[in-house]
C-alpha cells in the first residue's frame, strides 16, 4: 500500500481538482459543439451505467470498516426513540433472551458479518424509518481506518465541535 504523507495527499488532490475541471470544461465546450450542430446528446451518469452489485462493490470500497460486526438502526414507533446496534445473527431467536440480558451482556451474542444484501437495502432505502441503515465500525482490529466521516447537513453545529474559521 503506498503511504504518502498529508502534504503529498494534498498536492495529489490539487492536481486531481484540476484534472476535474479540465475535463469539465472540455465536456461543456463538447456539448455546445453537439448542439450547435443539433446532434442529441443523453447525459448518463456513472452511477447509471453500472450494475447494481458494481454500485455496491463501490459503496463496500469507498466505505470499509470492520467486515465482521456492523450496526443496523433501530427505530421504536412507540417511544419514537432510535439509534444504532450491532446486528445479531441470536437476535430473537430461541438463544435471544433480553428478558434475561442486556445484549451487550448476552452470552450468545453473535455478531453478523456485513453482507452485499445489507449494502444493497441501505443504498436502497426503501424503510421509511430508516431500519435498513447501517453503520461501520470503521476503527479496524489492527487500529487502522480507511475513512473519515463528516456531518455537512448539521449547520448550527449544535454537537458542539464546531471549529473556528
């Protein structure tokens, strides 16, 4: 695996961003071509033009976490509480006794691998109370992560991380 340092990823970033905007701007004067000489032209976006395990073989390498626990998100109608929980594979089955135990407690617990049909119901999203969300856990058994996660939609900053421009 090739390990650059923070500024060699930044210098990589400025020359991909301007690639980006080069092949932007050959693309527009392209696409005025083509209608200056009214030839129809369709835009496609990637994500169109590829299969559904191709979209979810993206998602699963854009997004890496631990492959052998995942957490699914939970949502109660009757409290209207929600949140996030490792998915286990002895949930309400005869091993399952919350009666009994605390899941974390649970001397059955089985933690269900992140499989391509959980990608496929998340990216899907058909639950309108978001019980077909998942979460990684990205912090790997050998201490490495792939990504970093970042929360663009909470403006106010109300978590009370904001940082100071």
């Amino acid at each position: 695996m090739d390990r650059k340092s923070y500024p060699e990823w930044i210098i990589e970033r400025q020359h991909l961003l301007k690639r980006i905007k080069e092949l932007e701007e050959e693309n527009a004067r392209l696409r005025a071509q083509l209608d200056k000489e009214n030839v129809p032209c369709v835009h496609l976006s990637a994500m169109q033009k590829l299969s559904l395990q191709e979209k979810v073989n993206l998602f699963r390498n854009l997004f890496k976490g631990r492959e052998d626990v995942f957490a699914r998100r939970w949502y109660s109608k009757t409290t209207g509480k929600s949140g996030y929980q490792p998915v286990c594979e002895n949930e309400w089955s005869p091993l399952c006794d919350k009666k009994k135990y605390k899941c974390a407690e649970c001397p059955n617990r089985l933690f269900s691998p992140l499989s391509d049909d959980d990608i496929y119901r998340h990216l899907e999203g058909k639950d309108a109370d978001g019980r077909d969300v998942v979460g990684l856990y990205v912090l790997n058994e050998d201490n490495t992560c792939h990504l970093l996660c970042t929360d663009f939609d909470d403006k106010s900053c109300e978590h009370g991380y904001q940082v100071n421009p």
